[in-house]
C-alpha cells in the first residue's frame, strides 16, 4: 500500500514537473516563477477550451468567471486614495484620487485602459487595482481605470468607441473641475491591448477640433499595434515564450474583429498580406516594415515572411485588419505628427516588442518626443506583475520607471 501510495506521488510529481517545465531564454527573469505562473494560465486556458467543446459555454467567459471569483475587488479606500466606481459617458470606469494633506489643488491625471487582449480582464482586478493606486499615491494624481466592453459580447469597434466616448467625457472641463484635475496635465496609457486602445484614442483626439483639452502624454506599455505581419523578429523568436504565445494573439485578434478561429493558421503564415493581396493592403506593408523600422540589433538573423499567394478574401472577412482604429500602426504621418510625446515600454522576450519598437520609430520620425524603455529580461506582461504574490522584480523595476517617466513628463 505504503508503495503505491509512493509511486503514484512520484507519477504525479513527474506528471506536473513536465506539465510546468518549459525551456526558457537563459536572460528571462525568475524563470522558474514564469513556468509556475504560466502553467496556471494554461490550465485555465485549457479548461475553458474543454468547457466550450462541450458546447456548455465560450471559453472567454469561463476565464472572465474565473477572474470575478478571484481577483475582482470592491472600490475600498485608504488613508492615501479614495476610491469609487462610476461610469463617463455609460462606460463603467474606477476612479482612484490620491488624498494629501493641505488645501485643495488641481492635480495630473491619467486614463488607464487595461491589457487582456479586448477579452479578458477588468480595472476592477486586483492588480491593476493596486496598478492604479499606487500611481495615484506616487503622483499626487486621478488615475481613472476604464472597463470597456470585452469580447465575445462585443467585438471591434465596440472596445475603441467605449474608450474613445470615455476620453472624450472625461476631457470635458466640467467633469475635469469635478475631479480636480489640471487640464494642462492629462494623459492616457495602457498596457497590452490597452495601450492599442490608448495609442489609437490618443490619435483620434489629436485630429478631432471638437475636444477643447489636449493630452499632454501617453504612456504606451508593451501595445498591440499592428495584425498585417505575425512574422516579425519579436513573433518568431518569442513564439513559445509565456505568457502571450504567438497563437494566443492571432485568436485575441480574431476574437476583437469577429473572426473565426479557424483563419489562425492563415494569420500566422501572414496569408492576409500575400503579394497577390490588394493595393491597399500593399500600402499598409509598408508601415510594418520591420527591415526599415527596426535596428539592426532586433533583426538578428529573421528574415520577413511574405507568401506570394494568399488566402482569398481573407481580408475581405477581416476588414478591420487595415484599420488604423484597431492597427494603430497604420496610422498616416501627418495624423502622428499631432500627437503627445510618448512614452513606450517593450520587453525582449514578448512577441509584440517589434510593435512597440517600430511605433516609436514611426513616432520619431513624424517629430514626436518619444521616450522607448527596453527590458532585455522582460516578458508580457511583466509590470503589472509588480505586487506580491505574484511579484518580478523586472515588474517592479519597469513599474518604478514609468511612473517615474510620468511624474517627469505630466
């Protein structure tokens, strides 16, 4: 008895040692605390597949369920912040107000959207609620975190005009004198699919007359930018690196514009950006060109993927793939030109660190202040990952140095 009980601990240690085990680049940080970290996403992950094949439910609201449980938190105050949950312009949204001492003054602000691949996550979840406040305490500001619409339940454009109708509320010099925020010292940022939603905010009230209050910054923390190339240096060497693998974004992807998830493959194999693809989808390339937009040092020995043929009428069924609202990276130099210095966060060892980089080339060569802060150790996701018990200390690290970057530049 005493042996079977024995062997099968044994069995069962190799069973999860094999399961968590994943080769690591030798300059990753903590690797053994990512392999942990991503072996519970996984297993989620995995669940949520089985539960949707068996037709009891979508696999995102299994993961969005399994968030609630565990990670949403109610808006509790403190001796430093004040807390409340409100909503601007019907977009729901928590508000963290820094509380000093002496009389009242107009303090910096920042519009907060959170990552999570427009389908999971909230500003209510525990770590970007201790996100948030801390940024609130350490800037004297008004951080104000907004929950746009996530998919399944709503798809691209949705997600952009939740955050778009939020900014555009906010800015209002009413609601702004309500919050006691200085309208000469606001910004938005966001990490993830929340920077591409901050990136692509940032750029429509740049062009738009209609908003009398102008962002002085934005703050842009590993963005997803572009979805014309799956094939750039970052996407083929950080393939199979945690957190954020290369599928994992082509089917973020499909899911923000209502995509089947049978086109993944295609999306990998940049089926949609084929010579024999349409002009406009050519003219599009040539914002992602990563030969040209990148240094020498990122290329390394990658060479583009370009197929000669494609899949027809991918892009056809994927319209939003050319759009600058969802593809902030196609953006027109003249619309670049108009936005706020930025401030833009990569980490080596995550596929969308080409993103980031190539977007701050574009920016600077459009005559934008821009300020890249590079993490040779980092990997997605690595800031929010800043607070115990899942704490890096490249995540406390790059946390220290954006809000740094903010008390300096708002």
């Amino acid at each position: 008895m005493m042996r079977s009980i024995l062997f099968t601990a044994v069995l069962l240690s190799v069973a999860a040692s094999y399961y968590i085990y994943l080769p690591l680049p030798s300059t990753i940080t903590e690797p053994w605390k990512l392999m942990l970290l991503d072996a519970v996403f996984r297993c989620m992950m995995h669940v949520g597949n089985l539960i949707q094949d068996l037709g009891l439910c979508h696999h995102v609201r299994v993961l969005n369920f399994v968030v609630s449980v565990l990670e949403l938190r109610g808006p509790r105050s403190s001796e430093f912040v004040r807390v409340t949950d409100t909503s601007f312009s019907g977009v729901p949204a928590r508000v963290f107000e820094s509380i000093a001492p002496g009389p009242e003054r107009l303090k910096r602000g920042v519009i907060y959207f959170h990552g999570g691949g427009w389908a999971l996550g909230s500003g209510r979840m525990r770590s970007y609620d201790l996100l948030c406040r801390k940024m609130a305490e350490e800037l004297d500001a008004v951080i104000i975190s907004v929950d746009y619409k996530l998919a399944p339940d709503a798809h691209f454009p949705e997600q952009y005009d939740d955050a778009l109708s939020a900014c555009r509320h906010i800015l209002k010099a009413e609601v702004l004198a309500s919050l006691s925020m200085d309208p000469e010292r606001v910004a938005v940022s966001g990490d993830s699919a929340g920077g591409n939603l901050a990136a692509a905010v940032t750029q429509q009230l740049a062009v738009d007359t209609s908003v009398s209050v102008r962002l002085k910054a934005q703050a842009l923390v590993y963005p997803v930018l572009q979805a014309l190339d799956f094939n750039t240096p970052s996407y083929q060497q950080n393939s199979d690196v945690p957190i954020l693998y290369r599928p994992l974004m082509a089917r973020f992807w499909l899911e923000y514009l209502s995509g089947d998830l049978s086109l993944v493959p295609y999306l990998l194999a940049n089926n949609h950006t084929a010579l024999d693809q349409s002009q406009e989808a050519e003219e599009a390339w040539a914002k992602v060109n990563w030969t040209r937009l990148l240094a020498p040092t990122f290329h390394k020995h990658y060479k583009p993927v370009v197929p000669r043929q494609g899949t027809p009428r991918l892009l056809e069924q994927l319209p939003g793939l050319l759009d600058v609202r969802a593809a902030p990276l196609l953006a027109e130099g003249g619309v670049l030109e108009k936005v706020p210095p930025a401030y833009i966060l990569t980490c080596e060892h995550d596929v969308l660190r080409d993103d980031g980089l190539m977007y701050a080339q574009r920016l600077e060569e459009a005559g934008v202040a821009v300020t890249s802060d590079h993490y040779e150790e980092g990997f997605h996701g690595c800031m929010v990952f800043a607070f115990w018990p899942v704490c890096f200390s490249v995540g406390k690290r790059s946390l220290r140095n954006y809000i740094s970057w903010l008390e300096q530049n708002l």
